[in-house]
C-alpha cells in the first residue's frame, strides 16, 4: 500500500490550494485524488463559455434538489465543478471578501480564531488585484480584476441607483460593502484563471507532489478512531493508500457529507436507515446545508443593443474577432456586470440584499439560452439567508446522489428581505435614469404589487447560486462536525478544509472565502505538524 504523509480528496478550489501549500517546502508528501478529469475544453479559458459548462456533465456534476414546498415541488439544479479545479472553471468568476461581521458572527458561534481580524490577512495573501488599495493583496495567486467592458446601459444603471440614493463604491472588498459599481473577477488578461492557474500548475513538477485523476473515493479508512487512509476506485481498480498525517477532505458541500456518511461517520439513524454500519456518532453530519437563492427579474430593453443580439449572427462574429484580436468584448463577460450591495432597510448596519446586473435575458434560463430580442436582468439575492437544509445518502453506493433538500424560503426573515429587495430593484429601474432603456417589465410583470404576489414569483421561479456551505460546520457546540482547528470531531488523522465547514454564510459570491479557508487551512496543519513532531 502506498503511503503519504497527506491525502487530499477533491482537486477543486480549496484542494488546489492545499497541494500547492502543503507541498511548499518539500516536507511533506502529498497525494491529490480528483474524481473528474484534467481541464481540456477551450471554453473554460473564455470567461463567456461559462455558459457552455453549466450543464456539462465532463465538468459538472449536476446535482439536483428534491422537490420541496417551500419552492413548490420544484427540482432544482445544483452544479457544482468537476475536475482539477472544481469550480473554478465552471463559475461566473465573481470574487467577494464579503462584510467583516461575517467572519466575526463565526467567532461569536465558536470558530475560535476565524474573526475578521484573523481571515482577513489570508484574503490579502490569495489576491492578486493591482488596481486595488492598500487593505488588497497585489502579489498573490489569483489574478483579479475589475470587468473591464462598458455599455451605455449599464452606466445607466449606476446613474439610476444614485438617483434610488445607492452609493458608488469603486471597490466593494475594500473597506465597506455597501454600493453599486463593476464586479472584480477572477480573470487575467480577458481570460479565466483558475486555482489551476493560480495554484497547482505552478506546484506540479514538485517530486513530492502525486496528482491522480479518475478517482472516484469510495471510503475513509478507520482504525478505531483513526482516519488511516482511503479507498478509491481507478479504471474499475479498487486502491487503498495511507495518510500518515491526514486525510484532508476538499470535496466540497455536497460530497465530504456524503463521503463521511458513506465511511460510518454521522448520525446513527440515517446511517441505519441507509443501511450503513454507524461507527463514529456525529449528528451535525450533512446539516446546516446552507445556499443563495435568487431570483431573476427582466426587462424588454430599447434603444440599445444587449447581450442577447450580441451572442448572435454578424454581431457574435465581431465580438469573436474582438477577442482574439485583444482579449476584448462580450466573451470577456461572467455571470455579473454591476454590483448592488445595498440595504432593504435604512436602520440596518449593513447591506442585505446583492444585486446582478447584465444586459442580457434568458429565454430559459435552465438551458442557459438568450431571448431573441433586447432585454437585461437583474438577479437579487439575500446576503446571509436563515433558512438551513440538508444534505444524507439514501444507501451505501458511493454513485447515489445523495438526498439534497436545502429548505429555502422556510424562514419568515427570508421571505421578507428577498421582497424586499425584488422591491428595490423595480425601484432602481423606475428611475429617470433609466426610462429611455426600458420597455417593460417581463419578470415578474407589473400586475405584481403585493408581498403575496412577490413571493409567489421567487417560490415558483427562483434558483440557487451555487454557493452551498455548512454541512460540515466548524464551531464548539454539539452540531459542530469540525472543531475550530479543522479536525473532525471524535475522529483523529481527519480534517476538512472547503466551504462545508463555513457556520454560516458569508455575504456574497463564495468562492473567494472558499480560497482563505484553504490558505488559512495550510498554516493550520503544518503548524499541526510541527507541535506533534516535537511533542
């Protein structure tokens, strides 16, 4: 049996990392195990072909929600990256700190030791954004910047947020949220950059670094109360290697409670009822599954022309010379042109609702396909949602999806803030600033006036943002998974490192807090590595 003095599973956002990390100064022995392949396709290097991604199953793994009555007994799809670099390569590269209180609301929960004051010089150290101040990191990894293309539609809306009394902010990640201007992306020179980028291809040619794709993990391997190693399959071939320090779990919110579950690790009844032999008791297992939940309003757009003309015909072949000419135009964009952070009451502290802004309409946005004719939408979620899920295997097969219920739109708070700032938004666009542009309103239509009426419209239409969190949480109390250092609970040689272990969520797009937790994660455990040795 091969052996190595750690073993990560995922390849994603924070599994890159860690390799990269972990493998630094040459101590340390590293095994990355991947389930999906190796990034080929030409399209996750065009920020645009995010779109082309969504529903491929080479490099999604198009998860899906079981039907629930708080969003009307819809399926809904829950992707999540597939293959080195997880993510990151499907994503609409949007980057958000998120607020301070975040972090310290944490703290105050029991993440000892990941209050604002202690996240915040990780974010600085993963940043790489020249054009930002003296709080932003300018030699970090990943490579960020402001979306560089400019309509007249979308300075529009900057102009009619002004005229609502939104602030300006030219840098959201900076000192304050709260404010509408450009998203930072996570783009370099007009083209997607990954953590594959950023992290592991730079860590590749270390001899103490194996990269294995095509492992599907199976189990954790247990001794008692001792994670030793796991097992895969490869090629239909079943391998078990060992961790002499740790196993590191990084497959994310969905899989690491699923794979915990799969090993016996959980609560004794759903482990029972799925047929699985309970052998280490932790009942916060697969809960707390936290997610955004957003939904898109649109509007028929004049006197302009949008994305959704764009992406067609004549046009599309002069944005496609664009950008091969200069890494310029259209294929250049995400998911997100504007930002809005912004406030659905005056007495509060800070923002609760987002906003994304695009001159752009789907005409079915489960297939990612424009409208035809001119139109621009704007996505609203709230901030930090209360309303928890779940996620639990239903049998011991490690190719069941496992039973995804996230309970949106449960709490009473949730369902206010999200009218709220479907409000805001009808309100934004009903500025001066703005009438010259817009036709009509398509979503939800005007003839929506009342909270009633509003809230029908998110429950039927609204979808997930693809930011699931929590199911492993870190904290003290008794639905912890994790302790603050990261350790599993009642289990020795086992961590988890990735969003699952967020208490709760932080206001914005994840995927940048994802990257501190895994940086933070590394210093965590070499210095783990250090106090044993000498001990």
């Amino acid at each position: 049996m091969s052996r190595y003095d750690y073993v990560i599973v995922g390849g994603g956002t924070a599994g890159s990392i860690l390799a990269n990390r972990l493998t630094a100064d040459g101590r340390f022995r590293v095994l990355l195990l991947e389930a999906g392949g190796t990034p080929k396709s030409p399209w996750i290097k065009i920020p645009a072909g995010f779109s082309k991604l969504l529903t491929n199953t080479t490099y999604n793994w198009c998860f899906e929600s079981k039907p629930e009555a708080t969003t009307n007994e819809r399926v809904i799809a829950i992707p999540r990256g597939k293959g080195l670099g997880g993510s990151t390569l499907i994503n609409g590269m949007i980057y958000v700190r998120g607020q301070p209180e975040d972090y310290d609301c944490w703290l105050d929960d029991g993440a000892i030791g990941w209050g604002w004051r202690d996240v915040e010089p990780y974010f600085g150290k993963l940043e790489n954004f020249a054009e930002g101040g003296p709080s932003r990191g300018k030699s970090g990894p990943m490579y960020l910047t402001r979306v560089s293309e400019r309509f007249a539609i979308s300075d529009a809306f900057l102009k009619a947020a002004a005229e609502d009394g939104q602030p300006y902010n030219d840098d959201y990640n900076g000192p304050q949220q709260e404010g509408v201007g450009y998203y930072q992306v996570t783009q370099r020179d007009g083209r997607r950059w990954s953590v594959v980028d950023g992290y592991l291809r730079p860590a590749l040619a270390r001899s103490n670094l194996t990269v294995l794709t095509g492992c599907r993990v199976h189990r954790l391997e247990l001794d008692g109360n001792r994670c030793t190693g796991v097992t895969y399959e490869r090629a239909g071939k079943s391998v078990t290697v060992g961790a002499e320090q740790e196993v590191v779990l990084c497959a994310g919110a969905i899989q690491n409670p699923q794979l915990l579950e799969l090993s016996g690790i959980g609560n004794p009844d759903i482990l029972a009822k799925a047929g699985i032999k309970p052998k280490v008791s932790l009942a916060g297992v697969g809960e707390n599954y936290i997610d955004h939940y957003a939904t898109r309003m649109n509007w028929r757009v004049r006197n302009t022309v949008t994305l959704n003309e764009m992406s067609r015909g004549w046009r599309l072949g002069q944005e496609l010379l664009k950008y091969i000419a200069g890494r310029k135009g259209i294929l250049t964009l995400g998911t997100g042109l504007v930002h809005a952070f912004i406030k659905t009451r005056h007495t509060l502290s800070r923002p609760d609702v987002q906003f994304f802004f695009v001159h752009a309409s789907y005409s079915n946005a489960a297939t990612r396909i424009l409208d035809r004719k001119p139109g621009m939408t704007i996505g609203v979620t709230q901030l930090r949602p209360t309303s928890t899920g779940s996620i639990h295997v239903v049998n011991g097969n490690v190719e069941t999806s496992p039973s995804i219920k996230p309970n949106m739109l449960s709490t009473e708070e949730d369902c206010r803030v999200l009218v709220e700032g479907m409000k805001a938004a009808r309100r934004i666009v009903e500025q001066p600033a703005l009438r010259d542009f817009v036709d009509h309103e398509m979503a939800p239509g005007k003839e929506v006036t009342t909270d009633e009426q509003w809230l029908a419209f998110a429950r039927q239409n609204g979808q997930t943002i693809y930011h699931p969190i929590g199911t492993c949480k870190m904290g003290t109390d008794e639905t912890a998974v994790v302790s603050p250092d990261l350790q599993v609970k009642g289990v020795k040689g086992l961590s988890v490192a990735d969003a699952s272990v967020m208490p709760s969520m932080v206001s914005g797009n994840t995927q940048g807090a994802v990257m501190m937790v895994a940086e933070k994660a590394a210093d965590i455990i070499i210095e783990r590595a250090v106090v044993e040795k000498y001990s």
